[in-house]
C-alpha cells in the first residue's frame, strides 16, 4: 500500500511494506506464502531482529533495491531516495510486520518552465 505527495519539485510516497522478505531475497511475485519459499527461515530469522538492525540492513541494501522502486515523470525515470523509515517492534515472529518506508524523488523541471513558481 502507497500513498504519494506531489511537490512543486519533488514526490514523496509512502510505503506500508514488510521489509524482512525483501531483504531475504524472497521473490514475492505469485507466491501466496514466504514459508513455501526456500528462504523462509532466513525470513522467520529477519523477523526476530530489532528494528534498529532491520533499519540497518534495509539502509545498506539500498543501492541494489532502489532499482526495483521505479518511478517515472514525464517519461523520464528518476531516482528515489530514501527519507523515513520506521520499523515497529518484532512481534509475533510468525506474522509480518509491517513498516514504513518514505521514498523522496526530485520532479524534473519541464522545459520552458520556471525552476520555480514562487512570486
């Protein structure tokens, strides 16, 4: 689930996402359960970390897994960055947690437009 911001320069979206699948290397593309993938107990293992080490891993990974946060404007693909990121408490291990996680990304300047609107 997303929820996006437009700015004069720029879009923040925000994301409720789980993280430690992601970070499990888990592909969650038709798969109706993480524990029918062979990486369920590194998943199960992710989901007893804090959140501060979640945070860390999740911040480390970034490079690589900003490639699959893609967003566009006006045909031109622009790079995201993380700004927030809030992981909850571990709960109970066999359950997801859900996080947040705030993306900004700088909206291009269209040509002919003023770089900014401000009177």
């Amino acid at each position: 689930m997303a929820d996006a911001e437009i700015r004069d320069d720029e879009v923040l979206i925000q994301y409720r996402i789980v993280l430690e699948p992601i970070l499990a290397g888990i592909d969650l593309a038709g798969l109706g359960d993480t524990d029918e993938s062979p990486l369920s107990g590194l998943n199960d293992q992710l989901r007893r970390l804090p959140p501060a080490e979640i945070e860390s891993r999740f911040r480390a990974a970034w490079p690589q897994l900003a490639q699959e946060f893609r967003i566009e404007s006006g045909g031109t693909d622009i790079a995201p960055e993380v700004v927030g990121l809030s992981v909850p408490t571990a709960g109970d291990p066999d359950l997801p947690r859900d996080s947040t996680l705030i993306l900004s990304a700088a909206l291009p300047t269209a040509p002919g437009w003023p770089e900014s609107s401000a009177a």
